[in-house]
C-alpha cells in the first residue's frame, strides 16, 4: 500500500445565502459539500465525478484553501491545510497546484503567456530576471509549447494550447499535488485527446498526484486509478476504477454508467434500456433528509428518510453510502 | 424513401475584416422522410452554419450565402421571401437550440411562448392554442402542466428548459427537427432523458430530424446516417453503422480513436489527432485536413477530394484509401 500524500476529514463548506441591504442576515445555507472525507495516495489519480452543482468543484477549491471550509480537516504532509494561515499557509500552496477549466478564464489577459508562466517564481521570489526566462522555456517545452511564444498573449493561442499555459503554471514550482478542476471540458474532442495525454506524459514523468475532477465518465475511466462519486455535496461512492465500472454498487453510480454513451450503433443498439433517473436533483439549500438521493433513487425505503447512510467498506477498497447494498 | 430535404451545393461566408471567412464550401446532404441525420463536427467547421443557412437565421450581412439550393417540399428555401420563410420556419421546420436559457423569451411565461406559434401559424383561438400547449408539455414529460404555463423560464431547470423548448419546436407538428446540440450544455442522466424522449417523440409523430452535435459517442445511438464535416466540407459520410465500423476518412478514424470508451479492457493511449482545425480566410487549394493527415500525399496539397464512393451509401473525401493507404 503506497503512502497517503492528502487526507480530508470531515470536509464541510457551506455558503451562506443573505438578504437584507442594510441589515444582512443569513436566510439559509448551500450545503455545497456536506462531510466528505476520503485519502489521496502518492502518485495516484483520484477521480472526482458527479453531475454539475454536485460540489466537486468546490471539494477541490476547498481542500487547496482556495474557499476556507465550514470545518473538517485537510491533512497534507502531516499538517492541517484548513488552520494554516498567511505565510505558513503560501509556503504549503507550493506544494498544491490547479488547472482549471475554462483555458479562456482562468489566464490574465494583460500578461504574455511567459510572464503568467513566470510569475509563480516572482511571488515565491524563488527565481529572477534571465533565470525565471529559463524557467519558462523549461516549462514552455515540458508542456509541447513553442519557447518562442513566450511573449504572445493569451488570445493569439488556441483552447489546447492556453490549456497547456495553464498546465505550465501549475508545474512552475514543483507540485505534489495537481487538483485538475474539468480541464478537457471545454476543449474540442480531438484536442482533448492531446490534453489527457500530456496529463499522463507528466505524470510518469514527475512522478505527480492528481485530483482529476470531471463529469465525464469515459474519460475519468481512462485517467483514473480510482473513483469518487459525488452527489449533492455528499461522497456516495469511492473505490478502485475497475471495481466500481465494473461493479458499481451505490444505486446512483449505476445510473450514471448507464447513461453513459458507447461511440459504437451496435452496442447502443444491443444495450437494454436501464431505467433512467427520473427528474431533477433537488436543491442543495434544503437537501432531502436522511439520502440525499432518496427522491430519485429507484430502491428508496423508509430507512433511506430517516437516517443518513454511511460511507462503508462492503468489498475491500470498495466504499459506497447506501442502506439497500 | 423520398427526400424531404435535400441541400446541394451550399455556400456561406460571413465578411471579416480584411476579407471573407468562408464557413461552408459546397456542403450537400439530404433527409429522407422518417430519417434522422446526425451531422458531426468540432467547433467551427461548419455544422451550425450549413443548418442555420438554410432557415436563414445567420446574420446577413456580415454572412452571405452565396451558391446552393434547399429543396424542401418542392420550394428552394433559400430563394423563398423573407414573408413566406417565416412560414415555414417554425410550423414546417422545428428548431431546438443548445442553450436553453438564451432561446426562451425570459418576460413571457412557458405556456405563452407556445401558443403564440400556435395563433400565428395555425390561426387557433387563445383557448384552443392553451389546450395544445398542455397536451405538447405532457408529452415531454413535464409534469403538472397547467400549472407550470404559468411559469417563467427561469422556474425551470436546464433539463425541463430543454424539454419545454423540444414542445415550443414541436409545437405546429413540424416535417422536420432540427436539434443544434441540443444536450451539450445538460448532464449525462439529464442527456439521456433527452434522447430517449426525442427517440420516442419520432416514432410517434414520425417526423424527420437533423442532429447537429460534436459528441460521437452520443449520436451512435440516435442517428440513421451520418454526415461528418471538417472547415465548411463534408468529408465522409455514411449510415450509421458503416461509419463507426469502417471510417474511411483519416480524419473520422482519428476523432474515433481519440474516445475513451466505456466498454474498453484494455488501457490505451488516446490518439490525438496533431495541430488544430484552420480559419478559412481563403478556399484550400487542396484538402483542407491535408497538415494534420497522417496519409498525406502529393495530390492532397494540389485537389480538393471529391466525395468518392467508398462502397454503397458510404463516401469519404480522402484521395487516399486510409486502410490500404494507396491512393483511391
């Protein structure tokens, strides 16, 4: 058993809904992410999957610092991330990157794609003038940049490529850890290929850890050593990525698999229709009680109303949070 | 099976500064009655563009469609008058859109936005067209109907927008539906709702549809044929079988082989088809795929491929035959 790089806890973050213009008082809550916890081991890609406003996004920002949690634990090299602060807290952030989705969003427009691919060095002051250009042209031809576009602009480049900026940036300081918050999705399906490629080429190569978080369920198979399957800001199931495409056992999981597309006529053809979910996933600032996917979930039982199901290891290495497995 | 639509040749380009863009280049496909064609591309190549031509909802200008005819029902769509386009469009030809948000109206409520097609084009009274629109809601699966016309579109979730916009689409029982990625901005469960509603919507009112998507893997369930296009050409087309089990155009193997798949054992490494797609600011001399093709040769830099015939139904335009790689 290889050795855990991050531990959450208990994880809890939940955004508080105000009214009033004068008077601001708290009318209710999202519960974003309700109590997750779950292990990263070195060198591993964890999945994080679940339909959009299911709280994977904001697990990913939470455990890097970048929304402070309601409470819970984000223990990475022995330390709690969650009550690091200033320094102490930048010093750890080293060690803990991201690649965002949107390539178009997430880059300074104003600054030359050297410079947003230099400027980790300048804020952790680790590096200056020629050596940070170094740098760069280091990192610009890890990613399969042309060193000489150190001084375009972030529009001059494609999707894929301002993609591979952003990979760029993340590896500037030598990161343990890469939280990849759906960074294929808005890139067209042959570029996409080349992304995830490169994700995996510097992965063997650095020896990297990711958070990969994404809807897509093809996709995460193929990347992924294991899964979590998020719904409604709760884990309902985690385990290795065979036995869960395999053998899903949390009643969700099994709907999303089986709505999941085969780029084949013949096997669409052949597949008999499983029962889809029917309607919509309810609100997350009144989250039913006991399951919280009770409302859709075809084996629902009184028990599932009133009591909250636990996460609990019914194969080895196998979790899943359901009364009726 | 007769054609309800057939394009030929079409033309669009939409004037850039400094020239023209030429979005689609003598683009031809047609639809048979009960058919559903999905036509497949990544962004920009053309897909949008060559439908939205023919019901003239690109802005003109800066577009210009400047070749082709679109024969549906014995009239050239693109020779009618602006007065009796606007017949057709929306009673004849349905559209559903990939937003859902941006297609509806926000100040008019649901049930609003479905029976105006209903008085304008069918002449019915308010009653009559209220009627209809509940019926065209139950149908799509909305529940509690009555009740939700009253709603705004901003009351509903993507999915029940998406399925109110199928109704509004469907809503003067239209020959043909034209669906522009109609599930890429839903979630997979969602998605899946979508397209075995539309799969039963077809077989019960029997109408014809084109399917505009990027995704491969989500047509090969829904579509009769294929049309794959790549910058403002058809560069291979089949039914639906035929293509997923022989691409004959490097281009439609590479965008195949670059899936991850569910149903596969083994872990593979994706194929990723190099560089990127071009801007056409001037019509190719040769194959437009020819700088990313792993078969180039001479000839593709010199002619455009015609669409040749691979076997029956089935015609890619490669000069090249991928599979033997001798040139056809």
């Amino acid at each position: 058993m290889s050795e855990n790089l991050l531990q959450v806890k208990n994880l809890v973050k939940y955004f508080p809904i105000r009214r009033g213009v004068l008077l601001k008082r708290d009318v209710g809550y999202v519960h974003a992410v309700d109590d997750i916890s779950f292990n990263i081991m070195k060198g591993e890609t964890l999945g994080l999957v679940g339909e959009s406003g299911c709280g994977k996004s904001t697990a990913g920002r939470t455990i890097l610092q970048l929304y402070r949690p309601t409470s819970g634990r984000v223990l990475f090299e022995g330390e709690d991330l969650a009550s690091l602060k200033g320094q102490a807290l930048r010093q750890k952030r080293r060690k803990l990157q991201m690649i965002f989705q949107d390539p178009y969003a997430s880059l300074n427009p104003r600054m030359t794609a050297g410079d947003i691919v230099g400027e980790p060095f300048i804020v952790h002051r680790l590096a200056q003038g020629t050596q940070v250009q170094k740098e760069v042209m280091r990192l610009f031809s890890l990613v399969g940049l042309n060193p000489t576009f150190i001084n375009r602009f972030p529009h001059e480049f494609s999707g894929g490529q301002r993609q591979r900026i952003g990979i760029a940036r993340s590896l500037a300081l030598n990161p343990s850890l890469i939280v990849c918050d759906e960074p294929i999705s808005a890139l067209d399906v042959s570029i996409q290929a080349q992304v995830v490629n490169l994700l995996e080429d510097l992965q063997a190569q650095l020896g990297l850890t990711y958070l990969f978080i994404a809807h897509d369920l093809s996709m995460v198979r193929h990347i992924c050593t294991r899964v979590a399957v998020m719904y409604l800001g709760v884990i309902v199931e985690i385990g290795g990525r065979d036995a869960l495409y395999q053998t899903p056992l949390h009643p969700y999981t099994h709907a999303l698999l089986s709505a999941v597309p085969i780029p084949d006529p013949v096997k669409e053809e052949q597949r008999q229709q499983n029962i889809p979910l029917t309607g919509d996933v309810p609100s997350p600032i009144r989250p039913p009680s006991g399951c919280r996917f009770r409302t859709r979930c075809p084996l629902a039982a009184e028990i599932c109303a009133e009591q909250r199901p636990e996460l609990l290891e019914k194969a080895p290495g196998h979790w899943a949070a359901c009364h009726m497995v | 099976m007769d054609d309800i639509l057939n394009v030929q040749n079409l033309e669009t380009r939409f004037k850039v500064k400094g020239g023209w863009n030429h979005a689609v280049n003598g683009v031809s496909f047609r639809v048979s009655e009960g058919e559903t064609l999905g036509i497949v591309g990544e962004s920009g190549c053309g897909k949008s563009v060559s439908v939205m031509s023919i019901t003239r909802l690109i802005p003109i200008p800066p577009g210009q469609i400047t070749a082709g005819t679109a024969m549906f029902g014995g009239r050239d769509l693109l020779k009618l008058s602006d007065q009796e386009l606007s017949k057709v469009r929306g009673a004849e030809i349905g559209m559903v859109y990939q937003e859902p948000m941006t297609a509806f109206n926000p100040v008019l409520s649901i049930g609003r936005q479905l029976t105006e097609p209903l008085e304008v084009h069918q002449g019915l009274t308010r009653q009559q067209a209220n009627a209809r629109a509940e019926e065209l809601l139950s149908l799509v699966g909305i529940p509690n109907p009555k009740e939700r016309m009253r709603d705004y579109p901003h009351q509903f979730s993507g999915g029940m927008r998406q399925r109110a916009m199928i109704a509004m689409a469907l809503v003067c029982s239209p020959k043909l539906l034209i669906a522009d990625e109609p599930t890429t901005a839903l979630d997979v469960t969602i998605q899946a709702q979508i397209v075995r509603l539309v799969k039963e919507l077809r077989q019960q009112l029997g109408m014809s549809i084109i399917w505009i998507t990027h995704d491969l893997s989500l047509i090969a369930g829904l579509a009769h044929r294929i049309v794959v296009m790549y910058a403002g050409y058809v560069i291979e087309e089949a039914p639906i079988k035929k293509l997923y089990a022989n691409p004959s155009h490097p281009y439609t193997m590479g965008l195949l082989n670059s899936l991850p798949r569910l149903d596969e054992s083994e872990h593979r490494r994706l194929e990723s088809i190099d560089g990127l797609p071009p801007i056409l600011h001037k019509k190719p001399s040769g194959c437009p795929f020819a700088p990313r093709c792993r078969f180039v040769v001479e000839r593709c830099h010199r002619e455009v491929p015609a669409l040749l015939t691979v076997e029956e139904d089935h015609r890619a335009a490669c000069w090249v035959n991928p599979h033997t790689r001798r040139e056809r």
